[in-house]
C-alpha cells in the first residue's frame, strides 16, 4: 500500500497557511525535496499541526520521471475564457499547506519552515485561511456539500495504486477575491440562482440555472475530486483559497474551462463576483515518495 500525505484527509482544522516557494537560481531542487520532507512539527498530538507539500509537476517529473501521472503539467499559461475573463498563471515550484487547531501554533510552524527552506527557496505567496461558521464560504454559502464522504475521499484524490505517482494527488491551489459590494448587493434568491444552491442549507435548486457554479462544475460530468477550500482575509478585501485534489489533472482543468465558459458557451455565474487571483498546479506525491528523500531515522 503506498500511502498518502494525510494531512489531505484532516478535516476540521480551523486555521491554515498555504506557503508557495520558488527555487533559488542555481538552487538543487532535490535537496528542496529533502528539506521540506524532512520538516518536523514539534508541536503534541493536541496543538500540533497537519503538513501538506507539493512539487511544481515539472520539478517533481525531472527527480522522479516514473512517480508522476504521465501528462500533468504546472499551470504555465493563463486560462483566456469567454467575455473577456481570465484565470491567471502564477505557479511557483514547492507548495507547503499548514493547520491546526489556532493560528498561533500555524503561525510559528509557518515561520519555521520559511527559515528551513531559506537557503534554497524563496517565498512566493503566503496565504493565512481561517474557517468560517464551520463550513461557510464569505459569500455565506456551505461550501463542500457534494465533497465525497470519507469513505470516498480517497479515491476522489489519490492516484491509484500501480499506476505512476501512487499515493499522490494533483492539487489545484487558486486564490478567489470576492467582489464583496456586488455580491452583497444581491438579493439572497439572486445568490442562490449564482450558486445553483439554496443559501441557508445547502438544497439544490431543481432546476438549477445552467451557468450556475453547480452546473459548471458538476461531478457527474467531470468526475470527482475533493475540495479543503478555506476563507481568507479581511472583511474588506477576502475571499476563497480554492484547495483541489484529484487524481487526474483533467478533472480540475476541465472545470476551470467550463467555469471560464471554454466547455459550452456559458460561463460560470460565480465568476462575476469573484475573481481568480492566483492558479498553480501541484504534485502532492505520497509520504513513501517523499520518504525516498530522508532516510528514516
Ligand atoms: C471563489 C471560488 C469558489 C467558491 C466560493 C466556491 C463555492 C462553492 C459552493 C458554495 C459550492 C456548493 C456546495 C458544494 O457542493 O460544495 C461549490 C460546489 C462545487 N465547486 Fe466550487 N467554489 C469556488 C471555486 C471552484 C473552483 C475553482 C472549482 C473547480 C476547479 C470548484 C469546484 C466545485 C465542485 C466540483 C463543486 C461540486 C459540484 C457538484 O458536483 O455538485 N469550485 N463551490
């Protein structure tokens, strides 16, 4: 059994910090590798912190050609969808996903792997996530409703095993900020028509507008991934860290397409109150995987 990160799987952490990195020119992105799989939280089993890291899939295919699904690429080019909307391009080469249970224990473990990976990478972005009325995206809405149950998550996310990248997912990280006045100046029944859902309990509408974000991203007709997305910021400039793991990229660049309007002509409502301000792709490969970078003690 190959195993995965299972920081992926721990849900109800109530605070989160999303590092992205680059290489130092000239920098070894295997010895990258081995500094970020070898971080340790020295934090207890009750105050301690969940790790999540992931590789720009390039980085990763050039250390580790067969420990990769064939075809998995970063997010090198913007998405130019219809109307003029675009997804923008920032993908950077290591990814490190940190919660907990407060933001000072995330706070200081954040700080300590910035210092760790100092000599070889440099911070690119740094996101602190916080959750929101347990379950709630600031727009109000449940978000994850139609994630798949814990007893499916697994195969929503990871590569199967024998197949190259075993164990690991293909993580979506895309950073939303809301247009907080438009969105607020929407009745709730007009909310709901964006999100193809009822606001205070998360029903389906039946039927459900065809460009509404429900409709544009519906598993049934892209297949399943699983969804951690977080709240971020202030109350006058937030929105969602978008957090997509899949076992196949196609899944999630198939909703981005549809959601952009690329599929049929019609673009995701949601995107006319939000917009993308980041987009990276990353390789989470499996603890075996990173394993191979540190030998164990
Ligand atoms: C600002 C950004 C976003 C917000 C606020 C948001 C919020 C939501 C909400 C409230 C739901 C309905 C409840 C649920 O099933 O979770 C939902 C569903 C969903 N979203 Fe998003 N979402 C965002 C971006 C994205 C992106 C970028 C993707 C894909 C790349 C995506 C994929 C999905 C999927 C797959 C579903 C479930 C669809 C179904 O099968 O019913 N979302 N989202």
């Amino acid at each position: 059994m190959t195993r995965p990160q299972s920081g992926i799987f721990a849900v109800g952490t109530p605070s989160h910090t999303y590092l992205e990195f680059d290489l130092r020119p000239g920098a070894d992105a295997a010895a990258l590798v081995t500094s970020i799989a070898g971080l340790r939280d020295p934090g207890s089993t009750v105050a301690g912190i969940d790790i999540v890291s992931g590789f720009r899939p390039e980085l990763w295919r050039r250390l580790r050609p067969d420990g990769i699904p064939p075809g998995v690429v970063g997010f090198n080019e913007p998405i130019e969808g219809i109307e003029g909307f675009t997804m923008p391009a920032t993908q950077h080469d290591a990814v490190v996903w940190l919660a907990g249970a407060s933001y000072d224990v995330v706070f200081d473990a954040a700080h300590r792997v910035i210092a760790t990976v100092a000599a070889l990478a440099t911070l690119a972005d740094e996101t602190a996530g916080w959750s929101y009325r347990a379950d709630r995206d600031l727009t109000g809405f449940i978000d994850g409703s139609e994630n798949p149950g814990w007893l499916d998550a697994a195969d929503a996310a990871l590569v199967a095993d024998g197949s190259p990248g075993a164990g690991g997912s293909v993580l979506l990280l895309q950073k939303w900020t809301h247009d907080v006045d438009r969105w607020e100046s929407l009745s709730v029944t007009s909310q709901e028509k964006v999100m193809g859902r009822t606001k205070p309990d998360s029903v389906e509408l039946d039927p459900r507008p065809s460009d509404s974000h429900v409709a544009r991203t519906d598993q049934d007709d892209f297949g399943d991934v699983f969804r951690r997305n977080m709240p971020f910021g202030t109350v006058s400039r937030h929105g969602t860290m978008f957090v997509g793991f899949s076992p196949e990229q196609r899944r999630l660049a198939r909703m981005l397409d549809s959601m952009a309007g690329r599929v049929n002509g019609q673009r995701d409502a949601l995107t006319r109150f939000t917009t993308p301000v980041t987009g990276a792709y990353y390789f989470v490969p499996s603890v075996d995987a990173l394993r191979e970078f540190v030998p164990a003690p």
